[in-house]
C-alpha cells in the first residue's frame, strides 16, 4: 500500500519514516519538496503517486508566533489540510491528519472527550480547529488524530530545549499551573501505523480520536524528571506566571477511550519513551 506523507521532516513525520513497515510504500515530502498550501503541486503529486492514503503530519506549529503570523499559521492549518480533503475525495483516498489537545480551552476538570465543544484560546489552537472543521466539511473518509505535546531528540520540543537551557543555565523556572500529557513522536508513529493497519483491513473508522501517554503531569514536574533522568543538577523553581504570547490551556489531558475502544490502542508512558530520547539528545549535543 501506498502512503503519502505530507510534513515529513517534522517530529511526527520523522518519526512514522523511522518506524518502517515492510507492506507499506511511504512517499514522503517534506516542506520544502511539497508545500501543504500548494494546490496545484498536491493535485500534480497526487497524480503522480497515486496513493491508497494520505497521511498529513505538517503542520505550523510554532504557538507563540502564530499570534503574529496569523495569514503564514492559517494558510498552513487550515487551507493545507483543506487541499488535501478535497483532493483525497476526488481520488476516494482516506485521509489521517493531525491534531491538537490546543482545540479546547482546557477549563474542564477532567479529560476531553472528542465530543466536547471546542474553544481554543490562542490562534493556533483556533488554525488547528479550523483545519478539522475544513476536513469534516470537504471529505466523509478523514480520522483526524488529536495529541499533545509532543517530544522527540529532533525539531523544537520541551525536552530538547530545556536540554539546552540546562548548558546555559544551572537554575530555571517552570510553570506548574498547566497540565498535560507528554507523548513521544515514536508512540504516535506506533499507533498510526495499527491505524492505518486497521484502514486497509476494510475498516471505515471515520471521525475524531484523541491519542496521548496516560499520565497528566504539569510542565514543572515534567521538568523535573527530564533533569533527574539527564541527571543534571538544575535547580527548578515552580511558577505561576511565564512571559508568553499566546494563552496556553490549563488542564489539557485528552480522554483516549474511544481510540482504544477502536482500535485496541492503549496510552503509553511518557516516563518509558523519556530515556532513549533524553540519552539521544546528550549524545549528540
Ligand atoms: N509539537 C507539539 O507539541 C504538538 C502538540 C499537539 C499536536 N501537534 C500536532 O501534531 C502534528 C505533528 O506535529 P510535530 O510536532 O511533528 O510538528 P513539527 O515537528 O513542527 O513538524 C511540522 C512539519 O510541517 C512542515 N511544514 C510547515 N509548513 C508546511 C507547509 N506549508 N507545507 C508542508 N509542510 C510544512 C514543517 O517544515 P518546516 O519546519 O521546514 O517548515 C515541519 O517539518 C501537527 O499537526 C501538530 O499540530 C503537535
């Protein structure tokens, strides 16, 4: 079978390529080769390759300057994954695409079904819920995939760059009032290979599913262990308040019921997927 995978030099995509399946043919571009926000070039390679699914991992996913960048954060959320809904129902292709716990406002005091209403607070939060809603509206054969905060040794993560404030600094602060759930690039990478493995043996689960690790931790404690673990000696001090752009939602923990419900997906754990990634990064920094 053949998967195009648009986006793939991201975390995501990086980490899909790494997790290589023998039955599975990945034609993969990355920004530079194909822009998601390109018509023209999509319909061209769409053409080309022919694909049995497009998998969609591209993203602009810098939250702070999407603040300031709003036409670039829309085109690429929204408009990219619009083109390729329309394309994948011209072609009858399903289309996986990627999403985030940053469509809801985090004001709930326990996890997020995909059923709850969405309302993000920042404009990314608000790109990445336009895009779902472009998806749902342009093509019946989508899943879209919700994860939060994701982590890996390579792009911009929370794990690489306090790696690298630890070379800088020995003392940090870290907020403690925002809560979420860390999930490795390679355990998503896991589960969309079984999703796409359930797609091919005749199953249609369209719709929305929510996929992160099992344990909601806030961004300090997260921190915490991330230095235990490097075993750095980085004083970290818990705050309230971090000088930011964009509004970050307090209580971001996605419910994965439905998704193991489906497609037998169990939540991993962020503390097993931590250690490789952590001894990665100081082996090559
Ligand atoms: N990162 C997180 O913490 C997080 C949390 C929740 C949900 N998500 C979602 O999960 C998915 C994967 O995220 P990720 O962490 O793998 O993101 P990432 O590492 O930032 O990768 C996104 C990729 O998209 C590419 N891209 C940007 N604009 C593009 C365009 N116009 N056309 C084609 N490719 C373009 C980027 O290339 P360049 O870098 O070369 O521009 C990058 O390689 C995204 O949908 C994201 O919204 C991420």
């Amino acid at each position: 079978m053949k998967v195009l995978l648009i986006g793939a030099n991201g975390q995501v995509g990086q980490a899909f390529l790494n997790d290589k399946k023998q039955h599975i043919i990945v034609h993969a571009y990355d920004h530079a080769s194909l822009d998601v926000t390109n018509y023209a070039l999509l319909e061209k390679t769409f053409l080309e390759k022919s694909p049995d699914l497009v998998l969609n991992t591209s993203a602009y996913t810098n939250v702070d300057k999407a603040e300031k960048e709003k036409e670039q954060a829309f085109k690429v959320n929204c408009t990219g994954p619009e083109n390729l809904a329309k394309l994948c129902a011209k072609a009858n292709t399903p289309l996986i695409h990627l999403s985030t716990d940053y469509v809801f406002s985090g004001e709930k005091k326990e996890s997020y079904l995909e059923t709850d209403e969405t309302y993000p607070i920042n404009y990314y939060g608000y790109t990445k819920r336009e895009g779902e809603r472009a998806i749902q509206n342009s093509h019946k054969q989508h899943l879209i995939l919700r994860v939060s905060a994701v982590f890996s040794a390579i792009k911009i993560n929370f794990v690489k760059t306090l790696l690298r404030l630890a070379k800088e600094h020995s003392s940090l602060s870290v907020v403690n009032n925002q809560i979420t759930c860390p999930t490795a690039a390679l355990d998503i990478a896991k589960a969309l290979h079984q999703i796409i493995q359930a797609i091919f043996l005749g199953e249609t689960p369209w719709g929305i599913y929510h996929f992160c690790s099992a344990e909601a931790v806030s961004w300090y404690n997260f921190a915490k262990t991330i230095f235990e673990a490097a075993k750095l000696p980085i004083e970290i001090t818990a705050t309230d308040h971090y000088p930011c752009l964009a509004k970050r939602p307090a209580f971001s923990v996605l419910n994965c019921k439905k998704i193991h419900d489906h497609f037998s997906l169990t939540q991993p754990l962020w503390r097993t997927s931590l250690p490789s990634i952590i001894n990665t990064l100081l082996r090559d920094t």
